[in-house]
C-alpha cells in the first residue's frame, strides 16, 4: 500500500466515497492504518467486522479481523470494552484471544484489578478447553509479575 499523506480533507472524502462504495471499507481501512490514521482505521474495521453482509477479498476470517481491531484499538479512544465483549459473544468458541486482548488492555492502562475482573470473568464464561488454558496461562502469567 502506497503511504501518503492524508489530511482531514482528504479523510472526509474517503468517508463520503465509502457511502457510495462501501465494498471498499477494507481497503480504505488499509489506507488509513498505513498512513497512520488510526481512529478512522479503527472505525471502518468495526464496520467491517459488525456488519452481517460483509467478506474479506483478501480471504480474512472476521475473527481475524476482530483480533486485528482489537489490537488496533487497545490504545486508542473508542470504547474498547464494548467492542471486545461484543466479539466475545459473537465469537463463543474462539473467545480467549478477545478476553486476553481486553484485559491487556486493562493492564496498560494501569488498572490492574480490573484486568484481574476480566479474567475471572472469563475463566467463568469461556466455553472450550482451549479458550480456558489461553486465558489461564495469561492470567497465570500477569499474577507472577
């Protein structure tokens, strides 16, 4: 992807081509996480991954992109809580990444307990052997440091 600078002009003008072309969201979203405009990549990838009708052309599962998000979004200014625990629900059986990638984000922003909450509570909800040991293992990890 060619980086090249994009100005709050040029931002509203891809927001307003999206209307008209919104299979291009993931393209766009590529746009503007390479030329470091990050909350506008954040958004179209929530679009992307909240949205029933859409398919990756690049082959992406909307796991991986909601993983992508998640990362994405762990410093950023949208609500992280929510769009996680949304992907939680939606993803049951691949829900232990999301709940590590939450409570990571808790423990960045120096709110340990409540990175403490957030794997208790999923330790409690997680429904497959594979999603417990991620998040055991995580949390296991956190409470020696």
């Amino acid at each position: 992807m060619k980086k090249f600078n994009i100005n709050e002009q040029g931002v509203r003008i891809f927001r307003r081509y999206l209307k008209f072309a919104p299979g291009r969201n993931q393209r766009i979203h590529r746009l503007f996480y390479f030329n470091k405009k990050l909350d506008e990549a954040a958004l179209k990838l929530a679009y992307i991954v909240n949205s029933n009708d859409f398919t990756s052309k690049r082959g992406r599962s909307k796991h991986q992109l909601l993983n992508e998000l998640c990362n994405l979004i762990v410093n950023k200014s949208i609500d992280v809580d929510a769009v996680i625990r949304r992907g939680v629900y939606k993803f049951t059986n691949q829900a232990g990444s999301l709940w590590n990638c939450l409570a990571d984000y808790y423990i960045r922003s120096g709110l340990f307990e409540k990175a403490r909450d957030i794997y208790e509570e999923a330790i409690q909800t997680v429904t497959c052997v594979k999603d417990f040991m991620e998040v055991f293992d995580t949390y296991a990890q956190f409470e020696e440091l």
